[in-house]
C-alpha cells in the first residue's frame, strides 16, 4: 500500500498548500456541476408526464410546458458546463504550476549527495509527470464530487421515487464489486508506481543522450543508444499497458453489474405494465434514470484508478518535498567576513568520497589580497578544494576560515556571495549573451563594457547578430569552447566579490588567447583574493604563493623560483611539462 493512501496526512497537505486558497473558485465549480448533474435528474423525472400526459389525447396543452422545462435543463447544463470547465481548467494549471514552482526550488536546495544519486532525467519526470497525475485527480475529484456523484443521487432519488422495488432488482450486482475493487486499487497503484519510476529512467536516457550527443556521433553509438531506449520504452509500454488494464476493468465490471440490473428491473416491470399496474410513462422515466447512471458510475470507477495512479505521484512528491540537504547550513549566517579581500584558512580539513578519502589533514593559507595557486597531478584534491570552498561539498572534519569566519557558520547564500569563480566547464544558458554575464543580477552598463574589453569577448562581437544580445544556443553550442570560456571569465569580472576562484580558466584557449586573457585576469585579481587551481604550471608562475599537493595533502609551498630551486615534486612537475 502506498504512503499516500496509508497516510491520509499527505492529502490534507496537498489541500492545505495548494488546494485550500483557491476554495471560493472550487466551491464555485461545485455548484455548477451539481446544478449540471441535477439536470439529468430533472430531464428522466420529466419523462413521466411527456409520455403519461403530453403523448395522450387531450396532452396538447401540457405539451409547452413541459417543452419548455427540457429546453431550460439543456440550457442551464450547457451554461454550466462551459462556465464550470473553464474555471476548473484555469486551477488546475495555477495548482500545478505552483507544484512545479516549489519543487524546483526545493529540488535547488539541496545539495551535492542528492545530485549525485538522482540524475537529472529522473528530477525533470518528478517536476513534470507527477505534477500532472496529481493535477489530474484533484480536478477529477470536484467534477466526480459535483457532476457525478450528486448527478447519480439524483438520478436514484427519481428511481427511488417511482418504484424501490425497481431500483433494489436493479442494485442486485453492486455488493459483487466490493472484492474486486479493493483488489484492483492495490494492483493499479503497485503498476502506477513501477510506471512512473520507468518515466523517469526515459527522461534519463533522452537527458543523457541529448547532452553527450557528440560523444554519441563520434564514436558511432546511435543503434547502441536507440536499441537501449527501445528497452527502456518497452517496459513503460508493458507497465502503462497493465496500468489501463486494471483502470478499465472498474468501469468494464461496472457494465457487467447494469446489466444484471437491468435483465432484474425487465423481468418485474414487463407483467406489471402489461397487466396496468404501471404506465408506460413509469418505465420510461424509471429507464431513463437507470440508463443515465450508467456514465456517471462509469466516470466514478475510472476514478477510483485514477486516485490511485496520483497516490502513487503524491507519495513521491512529498517524499522529495521532504529531503533534506545532507550537511544542513544556518540560514542566517552566525559570522560573517568583514569587507576588503579575506584571508582563506585550511586547517586540518579532512574530505571522503564514501570509503576514498581524498583530503588527509589539509592545511594551508591564501592570504587577503594575493594570489595563491593550487597544482598537483590528477586525484591530488584540487578540485575538491574548490567544492569545499563554494559550499557544494563539506568537510569531514577540520575548519575552513573565510576572512576568520568559519564556513559551517555562514549560510550557502553568503558564503557563495563572496566568490567570483571561472571553472573548466564554463557552463552557459540558453539565454543571451549578456544574461549569461548578468546572471540575473543588475549590471552596470559601463562595469558590463569593461568586463567584455578585459575578457576579449569584444574580439568576436561583431560576428554576432545581435551583439551582446544574441542567444548562446543550448549550452552555449552557438559559441565555441573559447568563446564560451571568453564569456565565463567576463561573468566573473563584473561580479564584485572579493575573492577570484579560477579552476582552469584558460583550459579552453589558444596559446595567444590565454596570455591575453591572463592579462586580463591579472588586472581582475586586483583587490581580491585570488586563488587558482591549475594543471598547467605556465600559468601560474606569477603567483604569490604556490601550493603543491600530492594526495590529498600538501607536499610543498614556495614561489615559482623557490619550488624550482629545492628540486622537488614541484620541480618534477615542471620538468615533465616542459622537458622540450
């Protein structure tokens, strides 16, 4: 049983956060639907005189009266139908978009552990398809509530009326469904569950192939890739097939007990009209009432799958809305830095990756205004330092001081306020030019100016269509690597933060382009603290201090000249990059 329907806590959620500010809107729906249902009611009682009294001798002056009063049924129900549907619809896309909304920004809380076991074709199906399952049950709920339900009580109320034996014969099926229907609730919700879970493995495989398509191309996987999403839609099929089946049987075994009913109501009502114990006029409207039931419990069964396909989705829903980050921060920071470019402190901080450990005990200084480099060979700790600082991982144990301010202490917003970064992935939106550099922010036209002019993102303006106003493509696919990498450092050079945090800044330029961008970066890192995590020494032989780290640990500390002169793994290095 899923928690959904085992908890009934989870609804009242769903209505208290979502449902519960748009009830005069529902309440509205409600009347209309129930004045929409009613009408069938209204149209078999009808019936009785239209045959009893109008389609006699003698019926001609009756025959207005009661014209009229089917007209006006008609009328209303077209009036409510199209009034009720609207504004039903209109809800129902506020609730989900609000849904939408708040498991976005939930989703962009948490941190790196959850990213890392939730890709993000599963995270993009938990946003979309689950939203809508919901979205689907809760409408069906007002329309089933309103239209239907009251539309069946008054269709019996008139079955009743005419003749309670009628109805009981015509009830004599209805205690047959009560197995069934708890059995088929249990196996539509256990398939609606194994079919979203698969949903989310289909986003998977499109996010994965759409964005390592040219890994896809070049190495020539596109049956490979297609031959395994085939599999992958084979089993949705499967599922969704098993889903629909269970749904459809409610309704189909529905049919089976009208039926029944109906051979019932025959076999009393046919001696009873033809002795005259009752009009034809009698029939008519007690079949009339009976044969428009039939949609509206139709309707009712389908929904009883329905719920349980968004019983399915709701559980999963809260249960994302529930996650919490693995390292939890204060949301107002403790202590922060004061203004001016900080000193950054490693002092004994210890990192694992599961079981692998990768930082030992690192300790080392960047001190406030200068620039620090990071080197070492791959799987040194490097680029976990950069995490660590960013707040996209935390430490094990040990103490990261920011300005004398402790990270742990700071919230995520004020730690990250503080950097300016240009990673080695310089990931760009599918925005304009000047969006990506903006980010979202207020820039200064003339700091924007002067960020183009130091990253030479103006060398290749004037091949843009719109200049700065031209849209990057996807990714940024419209630009090429050192385009992009133009315009990460450009991003970074009109943020004021105090401190520059470049991972590979060059790695995606031409030998001149990187010295020109050097320069630039070099006048950039005036009145910050800059430290840069590099594998190619070249481009660090200016720093003020360099960091040599070997496993996890710091091996040697010293100017360029220095490292080279004690003729350690600094040296080493060197010698391997440019023993030409």
């Amino acid at each position: 049983m899923s928690a959904a329907s085992a908890n009934p806590s989870l609804f009242r959620r769903f209505w208290a956060n979502y449902i519960h500010r748009h009830s005069w809107g529902i309440l509205l729906c409600l009347l209309l639907m129930i004045v929409e249902g009613s009408a069938l009611g209204g149209l078999s009682y009808l019936l009785k005189p239209l045959f009893d009294v109008v389609f006699t001798p003698g019926g001609e002056t009756a025959l207005y009266g009661v014209g009229f009063a089917i007209f006006g049924l008609f009328a209303a129900r077209a009036f409510t139908v199209v009034v009720s549907r609207t504004l039903i619809w209109s809800i129902s896309q506020k609730v989900s978009a609000a849904m939408q909304s708040d498991l976005l920004r939930h989703i962009l809380t948490l941190d790196a552990p959850f990213f890392q076991t939730n890709p993000p074709g599963v995270l993009i199906e938990r946003v979309q398809g689950d939203t809508a399952a919901v979205q689907g049950i809760w409408s069906a709920l007002v329309t089933g509530i309103g239209r239907d339900l009251l539309g069946l009580v008054a269709l019996m109320a008139v079955a009743v009326s005419i003749d309670l034996r009628w109805t009981l014969a015509a009830l004599i099926g209805a205690p047959l469904l009560i197995l069934p229907a708890a059995l088929l609730q249990r196996y539509v919700r256990r398939k609606s569950r194994e079919l979203r879970e698969q949903a989310g493995q289909r986003a998977t495989r499109l996010d994965e192939i759409f964005h390592g398509i040219n890994a896809v191309k070049l190495n020539r996987m596109e049956d490979y890739q297609t031959t395994r999403f085939r599999n992958v839609l084979k089993t949705i099929r499967r599922a969704e097939v098993r889903s629909v089946f269970g749904r459809s049987l409610m309704p189909g075994m529905i049919d089976l007990v009208t039926g029944l009913g109906f051979f019932a109501v025959l076999l009393m009502a046919g001696d009873e009209i033809s002795s005259g114990q009752r009009t034809t006029g009698d029939f008519m409207s007690f079949f009339t009432a009976m044969s428009l039931t039939f949609q509206p419990l139709r309707r009712l069964g389908e929904m009883s799958g329905t719920w349980q396909v968004a019983s399915a989705s709701l559980e999963r829903i809260y249960a994302l809305l529930d996650s919490r980050p693995a390292y939890p921060r204060p949301q107002i920071s403790g202590t922060v830095p004061a203004a001016g470019p900080p000193e950054i402190r490693f002092d004994n901080v210890t990192f694992a990756h599961g079981d692998q450990a990768v930082l030992h005990g690192l300790s080392f200084v960047a001190e406030a205004g200068k620039t620090t480099a990071l080197v070492g060979a791959s799987g040194a700790g490097k680029s976990t330092v950069f995490h660590l600082l960013t707040g996209l991982l935390e430490p094990a144990s040990g103490a990261i001081l920011i300005g004398g301010a402790t990270t742990t202490q700071m919230s995520l917003a004020d730690q990250r306020a503080l950097f300016a970064t240009v990673t080695q992935d310089s990931a760009l939106f599918d925005e304009t030019l000047a969006e990506n550099i903006a980010l979202g922010r207020a820039v200064d036209p003339d700091a924007l100016e002067r960020a183009l002019q130091a990253a030479h993102v103006v060398d290749f303006l004037p091949a843009l269509s719109r200049g700065v106003q031209t849209p990057v493509g996807p990714r940024g696919s419209a630009l090429s690597g050192g385009q992009r990498q133009r315009v990460a450092i450009a991003r970074a050079l009109v943020q004021d933060a105090p401190v520059l945090l470049l991972d590979e800044a060059t790695s995606a330029l031409d030998a001149q382009s990187e010295s020109v961008v050097a320069g630039a970066l070099a006048l950039g890192s005036l009145g910050r603290t800059t430290l840069v995590i590099a594998h190619r020494l070249a481009t660090v032989r200016d720093a003020d201090k360099i960091v040599v780290m070997d496993h996890g640990r710091v091996a040697e500390t010293g100017t360029h000249d220095q490292l080279l002169a004690q003729g350690g793994l600094y040296a080493g290095l060197y010698r391997l990059q440019f023993k030409d």
